[in-house]
C-alpha cells in the first residue's frame, strides 16, 4: 500500500501548495483511492508534480460534508470519468456552517444530478473491494472533540449544533488495517472503539485529523491534561498503532501528544509519503 499526501495546511517541499484542505491517495495493487479531495484545485496540480495520475483512480471517498474536504470534487471530475464517489447519504443533502472567525458557510454547491451513477451514498457499514471497510461511528463513551462546538448543520428544519451524522470512517487492508479519519469529529477514542467492536484485526496506521485544535483569539478548546489523558489511552490501548496527523490537529496539541506518543506519532504534511507491507 502507497499513500501520498495532496492536500494540507503544511508542506517541506516548496513547489508544493497548501491549503486547508486535506486529500490522500492510496494505491495498492488492486485499486487507487482519493480519501478527501481539499477545498480546491490544489490537489490536482500537487497530483501533478507528485507523478499522480488521478484520472486512474477507482475510488473517491468523502470523509464528511465540510468543504475543506469535499470542495475538490468537481475538479476532480473533469479529470476521471469512471471512480466511484462514496461519502455519507447526508454529506450533500445539509448546509454547514462555522462560527470560528464569524458566521460563514463551508458547504459547497454541487448537482448531485451530474454523478448519480457514480454516486455511492452509505448509511450503514460498507464493504468495497473486499478489505475496504467504510463505517460510520456508534460507540461514544468518550468525549467528543470540543471544536465542535463551533460547528453547526441545516438539515431543513433550521441551524443546530453539527451531529456529524455525515462522518464516515474508512479502513483498508485484510490484516494490518489503515484508518482514514478524515477530521475525526466524533473523536479518535470513540473511532477506534467503534472499529473495535467489529473487528479483531490490528490497527496499524491511523491518518487523519483529530480536530484537536489550538486555542485562538482567547478560545480553548481541550486542556493539556485532556490531551495527556488521550495520549495516555492511545499508548496502553493501541499500543501497536502508530498514529499520523495533521490538518485540523494543532500544532501545539501535537507536541504533547508527541511527549507522551513518542515515536508512534507522527505529523504528515502535503507530500509525505507511507508505504505499508
């Protein structure tokens, strides 16, 4: 398995752009896969100086509705005409919106109309190619991740606080899996227990957000030691997965992590690579 990383918020190469946005490629020898596409174009022309060929890809799955990771979609469609497009039945049919930094929307416009033969909608777990495992998250023990709390949804009946009902998981592999979180809005903890209750296999790789942000203009979100608690279950709970993020983790919410993770976390950036045997 191949991942290479087309869309962050950072980068160590600077022919490379950013945004934030996040859009992974994964090729194995069965299949080629976008997880996410960024907010915009600019995973296509990173495709490009990354030696992608996206119009060979077989599979698009969307992680959730938010535009920062589906705002991509409709570029990617003008370069593949045959990948199936996998996301949540309710990723497209509610209006999102933020309260960080003011009110704004993050939901794009888009014509379902234009893809309804490509168009794979979930609603419950999902199996594709036989080792691709798409779930939606049940088990919530633990806390959710406390930057939700500036996110908010409108299914029709008015804006409330964002349920996240339009998240999806995506694992791959047979026996050592690689887990997709995307932003991990219903929390990293309950994703694993979730994947946990339906499957014995190992946990090898998580990627994703953990939507762990950093405090800003005055507003905290989880404090160090919730931070430290969580790195704490990571280590005696998975403790042989290793855990690789960034986009919507801070950076300072990752070094403690790191304290704790060590070696077992690492931060991806636009371009970073993973091949996994």
């Amino acid at each position: 398995m191949k991942i290479i990383v087309l869309s962050d918020n950072r980068t160590i190469n600077s022919e490379l752009e950013t945004e934030h946005g996040l859009c992974v490629y994964l090729e194995t020898a069965k299949y080629k896969c976008l997880l996410d596409t960024g907010a915009s174009d600019i995973f296509v022309r990173n495709a490009a100086k990354l030696n992608v060929d996206l119009s060979e890809v077989d599979y698009v799955f969307i992680s959730h509705g938010h535009a920062d990771h589906i705002g991509g979609l409709p570029f990617f469609l003008k370069l593949n005409s045959k990948a199936k497009i996998v996301m949540s039945e309710n990723a497209l049919s509610q209006t999102y919106y933020s309260v960080r930094n003011g009110l704004h929307r993050i939901s794009i416009d888009f014509d379902v109309e234009k893809i309804k033969e490509r168009l794979v909608l979930v609603n419950k777990d999902a199996w594709f190619e036989s080792d691709i495992h798409v779930f939606s998250v049940h088990e919530l023990k633990n806390p959710l991740p406390q930057g939700n709390r500036t996110l908010l949804r409108d299914a029709g009946t008015g804006v409330e606080p964002d349920d996240f009902n339009h998240e999806i998981v995506v694992t791959f592999g047979t026996d050592n899996l690689f887990v997709f979180t995307g932003c991990g809005h219903k929390g990293l903890l309950n994703i694993l227990d979730t994947l946990k209750s339906t499957t014995l296999k190992r946990i090898r790789y998580v990627m994703g957000g953990f939507h762990l942000l950093d405090a800003k203009n005055g507003i905290l979100f989880e404090s160090e030691q919730e931070i430290e608690k969580l790195a704490k279950s990571l280590i005696k709970d998975y403790p042989h997965t290793e855990f690789i993020t960034g986009h919507c983790t801070g950076e300072h919410t990752y070094e403690i992590l790191k304290k704790t993770l060590e070696y077992k976390l690492i931060h991806f950036f636009t371009g970073y690579r993973l091949e996994m045997w």
